[in-house]
C-alpha cells in the first residue's frame, strides 16, 4: 500500500510537533526514544526545523552511533554549525562506517587536524579509496563516486559468482550489478544481479554481462551525470578513468541529492539566496546575506525612477499616464519572467547551444510580439472605457507592445549573456530583467505620451 506524500508531510509534521511539545515539557527521556526511533534522514529534517537552542538539545539526544549517518543528510549551513559543536574525538567517532563519498562529504567542512585524525583512524585501503575521492571536485563524478564496488572476471562462471558472494556475506549497499574488469582491473561491462540470480550457473560472466553499459569519466559535470541517469533509467553506473580502469561507481541516491539541489537552486538564487541557507538561521547572519541584493535592486529602482523623473512634465499635464505606468511594467515584467525562466531551465538541462539559440530568439520575440498585440488591445479598450479617450488608448497599447517584445528579447538575451561570462543566471538575471522591462516599459509610455499627446 502506497502512502501519498500528503501523509508523509502530515506525519513529518505531527512527529515534530511531538517531539517540540516533549522538549517544552521537558521530557528528554521520551524525546530522545522519539528520536532515535527515526531513520537518519528523517532526524536530519527534524533537526533542520527547529530554531537553534532546541537544535543543539535535540542534537545532544541523537545516540552517538547516529552522528555520522545524520550528519550527512544535513545541509551544509546547519551541519557545519553542530560541527563547531563537537569534539575531535566524537567527529572521528562519528566518521567511522561511513561510505567514501559520503566521508568525503563531511571532511571538506572538517578542520584540517581533525581531517589529519580522520585519516589516520582509517586503515591503508580506505585511506587510498578516499584519496582517490578527494582528487575530483566535489560536482563531478570523481566527486560523487564510491569506490565500494564488487568485480568479477569474464571467464568466471555465474555459479562461481554465486558462490564467492555467499562467501562475502553482504554487498555495498545499492548494489544493482557487479562489474566485470580483466586483469588489469579495465572494465568491460555490468552484470545485473537479476542476470545474476536467474541465469544458468555454467554461464559465463561475459556471456551475460551487458557490454552497452558504458561507464562515465570522472571529470563529468554533475548535472550531466543526473542528465544520463535520467536518461537511461539508471540506478548505478561505473566510473572509468582515463586507462580504462574502474575506478568506482555512480549511485542514484547521489544523483538525486545533486537533482534536488538543481531543482532548488533557481528558486533560492532568484531571491539571492544560498541553496543550502538554514530557514533558522540568526538574525544578523541572515541579514547580512540578504543585504546585497536589496542594495543593487534599490539601484536598479533609481534608474526606473529618473527614467520617470525625465517626464515629469508629461506626468504633471496628463496624470492618467502615472495610472496606468504599473500596467505596462507589470505586463513587462511578467513576460519577461516566462522568457527568462524558460531559457534558465533549458541552460540547466543542456537543452540550450549556441547552434539553436538564434532559432530560439525569434521564436520568443514572436512569442512576445503575438502576446503583446492581444493583451495590448485588451488594455487599450479597458483605458478607452475608463478614461474616454482614444489617444491614451492608443499610447499604452504601442507601449505594452513595446515592453513585451523587449521583455521576451531581454528575456533570451539576458540569461545567454551572463552564462558567456560566467554569471549564473538564476542569480542576477531576474534584477537585470526587473530593471529592462520597468525602464523600456516608462520610457515607451511616458515617450510616446510626450509625442502625442502634448
């Protein structure tokens, strides 16, 4: 039986509720049973939803054996703030059993004499795996991989195969397939443990491998390993090297973590917002880190407001025009917004590529263009109506047409230029918008209103 998200949220929600009344009341006991009955994950959202003196209590109950686990489903922001918290030795302790990736993970936020400690408390092979982790940049698939993989060799039989597993006892976990290299550890192909577990014991490994299982280069983008898996429906995928050699694999839970933050990262940059910025954090942290945006969008407002100061004549002998300014902006601004949030999703997904952006301007200045003459004759007969008048009619409808077109240039132009220079677009591109649509918007209706109706 499946439970719909609206339960999970509702179960989240109530076991928070409990747990935040069992800390009022002072009932630690309780709380800590509460807690610790809970998978990492879950204590990891737990914690990220109280304000920071219940967050260190709550923290202080999560059993010790839990640390390692829950910290790596932490934010960023919030993890590195219980780090502080935490002794040396209670950080190695908590480092202990965890996957490479996820070691890595943690150890980029550690202190470099912690790290030294981490490292040592490891023995030579997991030492030698992890280093190998730290040699990609964490957005890679260097980055992502674990370095815990079972192998095989073609000659072997499947029953071997079988054979040797029991021996082991237990498989990384997220095995899907094992992985078939020669001698020299070249990987070859991917055997899936359904192949594994239903085909003929006197098979060989290579019979039955899948040979169209490539594997990727650990320098790839993370955004196009989420892209490949997507794809290709995967659940694992081998990380090759430049040899050919096997160097580790890929898994889904990584790729989703990496899919997630994409998928959040156009939302929290759009407000000038860290991805990973703790919803609880103090008060002059967060201000401080807001403050810069509402600087440049305060200048960008200056510079629509001396555009405006430009027709203050204008304004003073026809005051319908100061009515009907938000119209045009927002229509402006709204337009230009689709557009832009368009073009910054293609860019995230590689849909977007200096051969088809042409194709995909005048796509969207026609876009914008039909938009504008339809939504523009309905403001033009709205104005009509209202203020009697043909000539405003006809000025705010050549503006609205106006600002639209421009919004849908700005929109494609925008996004496309920032990316060449290296700026994200989901970042900046939303207030240089702002600020092309308001200033073409007032300029277009307070210009043509000097022009004509003077």
């Amino acid at each position: 039986m499946n439970t719909a998200p609206a339960d999970i949220r509702h179960d989240r929600a109530a076991r928070l509720a409990s747990l935040r009344a069992a800390l009022d009341a002072g009932t630690l006991r309780g709380a800590q049973r509460m807690i610790n009955t809970l998978h990492p994950a879950e204590i990891a959202h737990l914690l990220e939803s109280l304000p920071p003196p219940q967050r260190e209590l709550t923290w202080e109950l999560v059993d010790r054996e839990l640390d390692g686990d829950v910290l790596v489903e932490l934010s960023e922001e919030v993890r590195a703030e219980l780090i502080r918290e935490m002794d040396a030795h209670e950080i190695v302790a908590a480092a202990e059993g965890l996957d490479v990736d996820d070691l890595a993970d943690l150890l980029a936020e550690l202190p470099e004499a912690v790290n030294r400690q981490v490292l040592r408390s490891m023995d030579q092979q997991d030492r030698v795996r992890l280093t190998t982790v730290l040699g990609y940049a964490e957005d890679t698939a260097g980055g992502l991989m674990n370095t815990d993989t079972v192998t095989v060799r073609p000659d072997v039989t499947l029953g071997v195969v079988l054979r040797y597993l029991r021996m082991r006892g237990e498989l990384p976990d997220r095995t899907d397939c094992l992985f078939v290299v020669d001698r020299n550890d070249r990987y070859l192909g991917a055997l899936p443990v359904t192949r594994l577990l239903t085909g003929d014991e006197d098979a060989t490994a290579s019979s039955v491998m899948d040979s169209e299982v490539g594997g990727i280069s650990p320098e790839m983008p993370a955004t196009e390993v989420v892209r490949l898996f997507e794809g290709r429906d995967l659940l694992s995928a081998a990380v090759i090297g430049p040899d050919g050699r096997l160097l580790g694999r890929v898994t889904i839970d990584d790729v989703f973590d990496v899919a997630r933050e994409q998928a959040e990262h156009p939302l929290l940059a759009a407000a000038g917002l860290e991805d990973e910025e703790d919803v609880f954090a103090g008060v002059r942290r967060s201000a401080r880190r807001r403050t810069l945006w509402l600087g440049i969008n305060l200048i960008t407002a200056f510079v629509a407001s001396w555009v405006v100061g430009l027709f203050e004549a204008t304004i003073d002998k026809v005051v319908a025009l100061a009515v009907l300014m938000p119209v045009v902006a927002s229509m402006g601004g709204i337009a230009g917004t689709q557009t832009v949030t368009l073009i910054i999703r293609g860019i995230a997904l590689g849909q977007i590529e200096r051969s088809n952006a042409r194709w995909l301007f005048f796509k969207e200045l026609s876009v914008g263009a039909l938009n504008g003459v339809i939504w523009a004759t309905v403001v033009a007969l709205a104005t009509w109506a209202w203020f009697g008048t043909w000539q405003i009619a006809a000025v705010i409808c050549a503006a609205i047409v106006i600002n639209i077109a421009a919004a849908a240039v700005a929109g494609v132009l925008i996004p496309l230029g920032l990316q060449r220079l290296r700026i994200d677009p989901a970042l900046a591109g939303g207030v240089i918008l702002t600020t092309v649509t308001d200033v073409v918007g007032f300029a277009a209706l307070l210009g043509l209103g000097t022009l004509f109706l003077l």
